[in-house]
C-alpha cells in the first residue's frame, strides 16, 4: 500500500483541492516534478501547465495552473498558484481566443516588453488548452 500524504491546491481566490495523495506531478520551472510521501523539502517556481494528482483511490485529478510556487514538505504539498483551475471547468473557448489574439499580436511586433507579455499570454492558453486535451483523452 503507497503512502499518502496531503495536497493543498490554492489560487488567489480560493482553495481548489485539499486532499490526500499518493503522488503528485507539477510543472516546475526547471521541468516537472514527481512527488510522493516523505519527499526531500522543496521549493520551487511553477511554470504554466498541469498539476496532477493522484489519489488513494488511483483516480487522477488534473489542474491547470498559471504559475505559482511549489512548496514541498515530507508529509504535505501546497501549490500555490497565481491562478488554478479543474481541468474540467477550463473554459476552452476563451483559452482559444487567448491564444488567437496572442498569435495575432506576435504577428504585430510591438515593443520587446510587450511581447514579454503576449509570449506568456500565449504559453498559458496553450497549456489551458493541452490540460483540458489530456483530461478529455483520460476520460
């Protein structure tokens, strides 16, 4: 039997997921991350794209994140996210705009700094996008 320990999912506004887990696989800013019970403390950035965790019951929970920070402790995991969301409740058609004007404005070539912002823009509803692909294909 795997050992659990607990997760915390949490955005600015409010707390996604509280629960136990037998794994948990982030996206830190240096790739992801796999973590299980009793793992060395950690903390690290996160980078846009999917959190996934794995319950006791072998179900697997998928949420996007927009960037955040990971913090691991032996016996808890708390992501605390800039912005989170069930893969479920991702509202595709808005991701799919997101990415349209985002591709559009690259095409304009305004300043460097906006582009900073346009490039993110675009990172992120492309991850909205392949989380809830993979979510459906899970199904």
């Amino acid at each position: 039997m795997a050992m659990k320990f607990h997760v915390d999912i949490v955005s600015a506004e409010e707390q996604i997921f509280s629960g136990l887990a037998e794994l948990v696989v982030a996206p830190a800013e240096e790739g992801d991350v796999g973590i299980a019970a009793r793992h060395a403390p950690l903390l690290t950035r996160l980078k846009p794209g999917e959190v996934r965790v794995m319950t006791d019951d072998k179900e697997t929970l998928p949420f996007y994140v927009s960037g955040g920070i990971l913090e691991i402790q032996p016996h808890i995991v708390s992501v605390l996210a800039d912005r989170a969301v069930r893969a479920k409740d991702i509202d595709e058609a808005a991701a799919l705009e997101a990415k349209q004007r985002a591709e559009e404005a690259l095409k304009d070539q305004k300043s460097a700094m906006d582009m900073g912002k346009v490039q993110r823009e675009l990172v992120e509803a492309m991850e909205q996008l392949r989380t809830l692909e993979r979510w459906r294909q899970r199904r």
